[in-house]
C-alpha cells in the first residue's frame, strides 16, 4: 500500500478502550492521530495555490490565520463526546485554533481531493475549497472524529474562491448539526462556531450586489468526511490503485464489522452498506420534513450521515415540490419529495465510480436494490408511527394516506405543527367537526379555508383517520406518547435561525443560547417556548434567509 511520507515518522495512536468517566482535557493537551494523512497518497506538491491533484487523496495545508478569533457558540455534548473541555474564555488558545490562527502539536492538517456531479452533470474536480481537517480525535468511547475547520481559508481546491464563510452559513451549520442530532438523523455534529473579526465578500442573492458580512469559522466533527465524491474522482481519473487504497482505508477504519470479508466480495458488501445508511438517513429527512437542498454527490457522506448544511429548510408549508434553494428555484431538482430518488441517482453514481473493484454488475445492482427496500420499509414505518399506526396494512390504509396528502395540500399547511397535533385530536365517536380539527388549528395559515369547505374535507378524514386508529386498539396515552416521539414539537425554522444570526451578528448570543437549548429536547413539551414552535410569520415569508436561501456563503 502506498504511504504518505508522513507514516515513517508519526506513528499511529494507540486506541484505548472505552471510559464514559474519562477527565475532559483542554483542546491544547489532546493527543491527536491522522490515519487519513497516515494511510492515503499525499498531494507531493506543496503550493497552496488552486489547480488540479492528480493521483493524491489529500493536500497538506495550514488554515489560514484571522485577526481576532472569538468563540461564539460552543456545543458542551459535542466537547464531552470529543473529551474536550468548554474553554474558560472566548478568546485565547482554543479560540486560535478553532479559528484556524494555531496548529498544536500532533495536528496534521489537509484538504481532501474529491469530485461529484452537481445538479446532474459532473463537475470534476471540486474538493476541499475552504474546509481544513485539522486532526483527528481518539474518544472517549473509543471512536475516532475528524476536527474539521470550514471556512479556515484557501486550498488548492478553492478554484475562484476565497476559502472563507459568512456568519450567517456558519450558524445555520452550526446550529443545524446539532438541532438534527436530537431529532435522531444521522449527522455530522459541530463542535464550535468562531467569529474571526474579519469581513468576507458575498453576493448574497447572486444579482451583482456584493457585500461585506462577517466571517466566522465552524469547526465541524464526523468519524470521517469521506463522500461520495472522494470515490468519484479517482475511478473518474483512472487511479485505480489510489482507488483501492481509499477503500481499504474506509472499510478498515469505519467499517470494521466487515473486516472478515474476503475481497471482492468485501467491495459489494461496503456498497450495500452505504446504501442501507443513505437509505435510513433520507427516511428520516422524510419523516421530519427536512429538505437538504444540495444532494449533488459531493455532499454524500459515505457513511450515511448529512453533510454540508447550506440552503436547507424545513416544510413549513407541505409541498413536496419545494425547494430551499433559489440556484433550484427553476428545476427543483432536489425538492422534498424527489430526495429519495435522488439519493438512489447518487448511488447510482458511486456504484459506477466503484465498478472497478466490484466487477459483478449483479453485486452493484443488489446494493441499490437494498437501498429501495430500506427506505421503502423504514418510511412507511415512520409513517405508521407519525400517525399514531402499529403499521400500515389494512386493506384501506393506501386510499387514506392518499387523502391525507391531498388535504395537506388543500390549504397551506405546516407539516411539524399538523403532525404534532394529530396526537390531541379526540379518538370518541360522537365528536363535531370543530373538536375534531381544533388540536390542529395552529396548523393551517389561512384559518377561514378551514372553517370552510377544506375543514370539513378534513373532518371527514379525521373521522376516518379516528376509526383507523382504534382498529389497533392501543391505549390512548401509548399512543400519544409514541406520536411525540416521533413528530417534534420544535425544529430549527429558516426564520428562528435567522433570528438568532441577526442577533449574534449585533453582539447578542442570547436567541442562539436559548433556541439551542430548546432544540436539544425536540419532541419534549417545553410550554415556556410555545414561541418557538409556531409557524412561519408573514413577514418572515419572504425575508432573506427566512424561507429560500442561496448557496452563497
């Protein structure tokens, strides 16, 4: 196997065992490890200057140095799940690094060569362009993490770029990591946001108008931010030993449970896991109305968790065909409703880019065949949960789910607020109409079309719904408790967030602080922060960054 330089003079880290009651350490006194550096072919150029890598996993690179970086949000379960303690002060050490102004001892930072297909075409080349893995973590639970930096300046894969972020991408980023986390959808987590007292040049909306924002640094944590793309580039450009070696690598560090697998055979089962994970990982985008925005395969994490919060949304109107970001306004091509069918493209993709090591077509084909069935098993169980269902399987439960949808659609309807209210509507027989749609009201924007002809469409289906229900004979409180469970009372809105970007913009932390809190317990009652958990304002509809957003960042 082909080997950085690096690997004849840093040994790897030996991993301990587990220890849950492990002493947080400051950031400054971890002991790190670079497998990635370690095992994978290093760039052999060192010009920091963007141009095209050939037959290379990585380029070394050092973040690049703000001038007053400024801890402006710190996640205390990432910290714990990383060993790291809270630093004591904003500024400092741990602020330098985070910023991307220190690299400590035992850090080995780099870019990562990828490509993908963007919006169906392929890009080549994109890579790295303005996020820097700094090292990674042995925890305390004996995984290992990647501390990532995004937006610690320019690397040879920032083509026209300049390597950094806005605040206001870096606290969606950071705040979304987190809020999905507690949802249950698996994600890459955030471990810091810092400001670096610089300005940074966007063209918000892409119409000529630039203007200076402030920077700010996420720093990002995952097991490894390998992507579809890391796949793509190499099969693309002929490297197939490179190509074998990034596998290997994978598999050995992050999929060790088929470490028994003879080669090639090894090679399919790797595929079917990847595409049981994506699989499980856009159910659950489904189930809580979650649209990513930009499912090109670059932003496809290998091992199944969301990557890259850019212009993503939540349904606060249930559409399928809608869309987050304004560069898809047109063509829609990752609107809610088409995720499905567009992860199962990305896949395709990847098979493709990994048929030089699985030869069998049949062995690719039963991968995407394993995503069909598990997301196509694990929706509808969600669903069934969502509604309060032990499962959907009775001869008319078709012809009510297709009901359902079209009452969504009849009036404007906030999908977080309806489902969560499904679980009050009154089970009794011998209940009006009003009763019956009441536990919804704060559901629907436009309340006259309700109390008209689309209310009492949607009693008629809430009757039922109410019958279908009792068919399962599960006690009244189960249910409701199983529904709660499953639909949140509490998502991190475009317009909340927004909100809390406006205000640390002006010097105040206290909107990120709180609606932080509120989102770590999603699904809980928290009656304080009935506030946080109403629909969409009008005038937030059409605010910058409250509903669609742009890429730019």
């Amino acid at each position: 196997m082909m080997r950085s330089t690096l690997a004849q003079t840093e040994p790897p880290v030996e991993i301990p065992p587990p220890d849950q009651t492990a002493t947080l350490r400051d950031l400054c006194d971890i002991a790190f490890d670079n497998s990635f550096v370690r095992e994978l072919r290093a760039d052999p150029l060192p010009d920091n200057i963007p141009r095209q890598v050939r037959n290379a996993s990585y380029t070394r690179v050092t973040p690049s140095a703000v001038r007053a970086p400024q801890i402006l949000a710190w996640s205390d379960a990432v910290g714990e799940l990383l060993g790291i303690a809270a630093p004591d002060s904003h500024t400092g050490p741990v602020a330098d690094v985070l910023g991307g102004s220190r690299v400590l001892p035992g850090m080995a930072p780099y870019a990562a060569r990828y490509g993908g297909h963007q919006f169906g075409h392929w890009a080549g080349q994109l890579g790295d362009g303005r996020a820097i893995t700094l090292a990674e973590v042995i925890c305390p639970d004996g995984l290992r993490r990647e501390l990532q930096l995004k937006g610690a300046g320019r690397t040879p894969y920032s083509r026209t770029a300049d390597g950094r972020a806005v605040l206001r991408s870096s606290v969606r980023e950071f705040m979304c990591s987190e809020a999905m986390h507690y949802l249950g959808v698996p994600t890459t987590r955030a471990l810091s946001l810092v400001g670096t007292g610089e300005m940074v040049v966007r063209d918000m909306f892409y119409d000529g108008n630039p203007a200076a924002e402030p920077g700010a640094v996420v720093c990002r944590v995952a097991p490894t931010f390998v992507r579809f793309g890391h796949v793509e580039i190499l099969a693309a450009q002929k490297e197939f030993e490179l190509l074998k070696q990034l596998a290997d690598y994978v598999i050995r560090t992050h999929f060790p449970a088929l470490a028994s697998t003879p080669a090639p055979e090894i090679y399919a089962e790797w595929f079917e896991e990847i595409c049981r994970r994506t699989a499980m990982m856009v159910a659950h985008w489904m189930r809580v109305g979650f649209v990513h925005g930009v499912m090109n395969t670059d932003n496809m994490s290998i091992l199944g968790l969301t990557i890259d919060y850019g212009p993503y949304g939540w349904l606060e109107g249930f559409d399928p065909n809608w869309t987050p970001n304004t560069t898809d306004a047109e063509g829609r091509r990752y609107r809610y409703g088409s995720q499905p069918q567009i992860a199962h493209w990305n896949l395709t993709r990847l098979a493709s880019a990994l048929h030089p090591l699985i030869s069998d077509e049949a062995a690719l084909v039963r991968g995407l065949g394993v995503f069909e069935a598990t997301f196509n098993r694990t929706a509808r169980q969600m669903l069934a949960t969502k509604l309060g269902w032990t499962e959907i399987s009775l001869p008319d439960d078709e012809a009510l789910l297709a009901e359902l949808m079209d009452v969504l659609l009849q009036v404007e309807t906030d999908m977080t607020l309806f489902f969560r209210g499904l679980a009050d509507v009154p089970m009794a027989v011998l209940v009006d109409n009003a009763a019956l749609v009441a536990p919804l009201a704060k559901a629907f924007y436009d309340q006259d079309a309700v109390a008209g002809l689309a209310g009492e469409r949607l009693a008629n289906w809430l009757r039922q719904y109410c019958q279908r229900v009792r068919r399962d004979d599960v006690p009244d409180a189960t249910r409701r408790a199983t529904m709660n469970q499953a639909n949140p009372k509490y998502v991190l809105r475009n317009y909340l967030a927004q909100q809390a970007i406006d205000a640390l913009a002006a010097g105040d932390a206290r909107v990120l602080d709180r609606l932080m809190k509120v989102l770590q317990r999603p699904y809980d009652d928290q009656p304080e922060h009935d506030d946080l958990a109403a629909r969409r304002p009008e005038w937030a509809r059409h605010k910058a960054g409250c509903s669609a957003l742009s890429c730019s960042s």
